[in-house]
C-alpha cells in the first residue's frame, strides 16, 4: 500500500501500511474526508513526521487529536496557524516555556519552528471531524501512532518524551527509561495546569538532557 509519508518513516513503518487495521483506517478517512468537514486538511495528516524525519527525532511531545475547530489544525500536536488565535493550552505551554527559560511568549502559535528542529509534535489520532473532539479515536490511528512511539523508544537513544496528562503518560510502558528520558505531568489544560504543569520545569530539563547527550538543545 502507498502511503504519502516522509521517506524514512516510511521504511520504519512499512510493515503497518500492510496490516488489516491500517488498511481499513485509511478506507474510513478517506469516506469521512468526502463526507464530512475533517480537519487537518488531507494533505498535512502526516505532517508532523513531515517537518521530523524519524533520525532527527530529539524530543517527543504527544497530545490526543487534532484542534477541531475552523483554521486551527495543521498536522502538529498542540500547534495552530499563523494568524489563530492561541488555544487555552497552548498559552499554558507559552506560560510554563517563560516562566522556567524567560523566553517571551510568542505572538504566533505555529510550533513549525520546533518540528523542524526535531520535536516530534505527535497526535494519538491525527484526523478529527469539525467540532466533534475525539470522533475519530477507536478507528485505528492509536495502533499507528504506538507503532511510531514504539519505534523511536526500540531503535534510538537518548530521546526526550514529554507526557502531559493521563492519557499520553498511558505510552510510558513502550519507553525504556533507561535508554530515554520520560518527563510527566499534569495536562496543561485550564482545567489541571495548576495540579503540577505550571513548574514542571520540562523545558529546561529537556535541554539539560540533550546537552549532557552531545545535542543542540531546542530553541523553545
């Protein structure tokens, strides 16, 4: 089965395009894409392997499904076009990034700048119908996305996972934490940012991390 994917996920997912499960998730995107409003735009699905070729991969951060509202989705977990305005948890993150590195919160939420220097920017499902949070979790792209985690945590070192929240924390048990560095906390959502997101410090641990390893931190 040809998938649209960046050349190097493509060879380490190869085995996942043939399987029973990816094929008939791709057959039910495809019919809601022709039926429904889904969001990302068809062609930025695979973005965030797009902007982070599987080598790259420094940094890992996992949300749950796209933005579904108009404008807002571009294919990279918790990031928003240019010109959208900041979702609630992403002016969390922009909080968390000044208050632990004194880094100014940027007027765009287009987290593009990050992807491209190797933070996978990760959704468990990457399509979402307009205004319905979840409606495509259950059809197949959690088996996916694991097999992507799975991968990384197998076939590299000295990676920088960050889960916020149950759900992403819920992928630890693919990471060996003695190869790779796992940071939890709370979600930065309004709704559990004050139970331990704000001061988690993730962001200059993760650049503490990559230098004591040999990398070029991340410019936040």
């Amino acid at each position: 089965m040809d998938v649209r994917i960046e050349p190097s996920w493509k060879a380490q997912l190869q085995n996942e395009f043939e399987k029973d499960y990816f094929v008939k998730l791709t057959e039910f995107v495809r019919q809601e894409y022709r039926a429904k409003t889904v969001f990302p735009p068809a062609k930025l699905i695979f973005n965030a392997f797009e902007h982070t070729p599987f080598d790259k991969v420094k940094v890992v951060i996992l949300g749950q499904d796209p933005y579904h509202n108009i404008g807002q989705a571009h294919g990279l977990s918790f990031s928003v076009n240019d010109g959208i305005q900041q979702p609630p948890s992403l002016v969390n993150i922009f909080k968390e990034i000044q208050d632990d590195l004194q880094i100014p919160v940027p007027v765009s939420g287009n987290l593009t700048r990050w992807a491209d220097q190797g933070v996978l920017l990760l959704n468990a499902s990457l399509t979402v119908v307009a205004h319905q949070a979840n409606s495509h979790q259950g059809k197949g792209w959690e088996e996916f996305t694991d097999a992507a985690i799975k991968k990384l945590a197998d076939e590299r070192e000295h990676l920088v996972f960050l889960l916020w929240g149950s759900y992403a924390q819920k992928k630890s048990i693919f990471i060996h934490p003695q190869k790779h560095l796992i940071l939890k906390a709370p979600h930065p959502s309004p709704l559990s940012v004050y139970r331990g997101f704000f001061g988690c410090k993730h962001f200059s641990k993760t650049n503490e991390y990559l230098r004591a390893n040999g990398m070029e931190p991340i410019r936040w």
